[in-house]
C-alpha cells in the first residue's frame, strides 16, 4: 500500500499484463483464419496491458483469396473490440503488406516509438516502446514489446542492442515490463542479458522455471518470456487447453504485477 495525498492508505490494483505471439491472426498451420476467435478470448481475459507479436497490418493476398479474412489492420480490430489504445510498430513490409508488434492498453499512452534490431536482411525485427501512466500508481511503466530472431547468433546481437537501448531510454524509477517472443528455446536471455539489466521473469519468479508456451497444441519450448524490473509480481501463468491450443501457434503468458514499494 501507499498512502494519498490525504495520509490515507491506498489500495493498488494490481496490473493485468498478457502477451502473445497471434501468428497474424491464422491457426497454427495456417489453414484457419483465428482473428475474431482470439479477439474474443483477449476480451474475456481483459487485461489492462496486451503485447501482440506477428501482427498483420495489412495482407492484401488474404484479404482477397482467404474466407473470412477481415481487410483492417489486426491492431485496430483488436483494440476495438477490447476499448483499448493501440501502437503498432511495424517490423517486417513487402509488395502485398506488413506485420510487426503492437501494444494495448486500457490507459492512455504517454508516448511511443519503434526501435528496428534487424541484424540481417532475412529476418526483420524490432521493439515496441511505450510509457504508460496508471492512475494512482507512484511510478510510469515503460512497456516493451519484442520478437527476436530464430537463430541464436543472431539473437545474441539484438539481446546487446536491447540492452544498451534499456540502459539509455529507461529510467531506473520507472516499472518495467519487457514481453514477447524471445524464440529462447536455448534459455540463454537471462544469462546474456537479463541478469545484468537486473530483470526477473515472471513465470520463473513465480514457479522456478520459465513457462512452456511452444507449439500450443504439445508446450515443450519456452519462447515466450514476460520479464520486469521495478515490480512486484503477484501470480503468473501460461494459459494452457482449449481453445488457446488452436488459435495460434503460441500460447498466452500472463502476470499480475504492482509497483515494487507498494
């Protein structure tokens, strides 16, 4: 607790944090357009701060040949249907359209950028940066949405440029929420970047290991990460069965989070 302005003792609600790899809204062997269904699941969990990887800005190929491909930008649906404000950082453009990372969120965004970490010209990648002010909260809470690349190499590179990027542009007072897919199936993030920038990830802090979120359907791999510095974590979970199995090829991680002196 904290106390307001009149010394009374406050109560802080704790921060509803998902995030999700949405494979631009298809099933996991692309058969399926999924868009509407895991908008639908997103609504139930209503959280007050989604970060989205793969997500279709535009597809003009499905839009025109696929059934029940909706012609808007994934985002923007989603943030409809849930009321929330929406970024979207594109990472990955081509002749038929574009997909990147978005972040949603039930408060206004302070301000927002889009930091390109592409470290060759087959895989194009970026973080997702956004400050957010939570009313009643004692601190702001820098948000970064993330999709590294497949080949470990490749990522140890980008988990560099992350880190300096951290330590330039996010105030040490500030919360932090670091999410997305790491494709870290090695479980190397925490040793090459993560234990010097003073970040723990929620799923371990919580049950001792880091959550299996890869393939949906059969959860062996822990690609997916929620990691924090400057919050207290109150529960984490992956959202494991029906119908996160079919949706997507990744499956939700989600956490509670407060402010750490609360």
């Amino acid at each position: 607790m904290i106390r307001s302005s009149t010394g009374a003792e406050a109560v802080i609600k704790p921060l509803r944090v998902t995030s999700l790899n949405i494979h631009k809204g298809m099933s996991p062997l692309n058969r399926k357009v999924n868009l509407v269904g895991i908008a639908n699941e997103l609504e139930g969990l209503d959280a007050d701060l989604l970060f989205l990887q793969e997500v279709q800005g535009r597809h003009s190929l499905r839009a025109r040949h696929k059934a029940g491909y909706l012609d808007i930008p994934q985002h923007d649906y989603i943030a409809g249907r849930l009321d929330r404000h929406a970024v979207y950082g594109l990472n990955a453009g081509y002749g038929y359209g574009h997909h990147g990372n978005a972040i949603l969120t039930r408060f206004p965004i302070r301000q927002w950028c889009n930091l390109d970490l592409s470290v060759n010209r087959l895989e194009s990648r970026g973080v997702l940066h956004c400050d957010i002010k939570l009313p009643g909260w004692p601190c702001e809470v820098t948000a970064l949405c993330i999709h590294l690349n497949l080949f470990g190499h490749d990522r140890r590179k980008q988990m560099e440029q992350l880190s300096r990027y951290i330590e330039r542009a996010v105030p040490r007072g500030n919360g932090l929420i670091l999410a997305g897919d790491f494709n870290d199936w090695r479980r190397r993030a925490n040793h090459e970047f993560a234990d010097e920038l003073g970040l723990q990830e929620v799923h371990e802090a919580v049950h001792g290991r880091h959550g299996k979120s890869f393939p949906a359907r059969l959860p062996i791999l822990t690609l997916d990460r929620i990691y924090v510095r400057g919050l207290q974590i109150v529960g984490a979970e992956v959202l494991r069965g029906a119908p996160w199995a079919t949706l997507s090829d990744h499956l939700p991680l989600s956490a509670e989070l407060i402010p750490e002196n609360a």
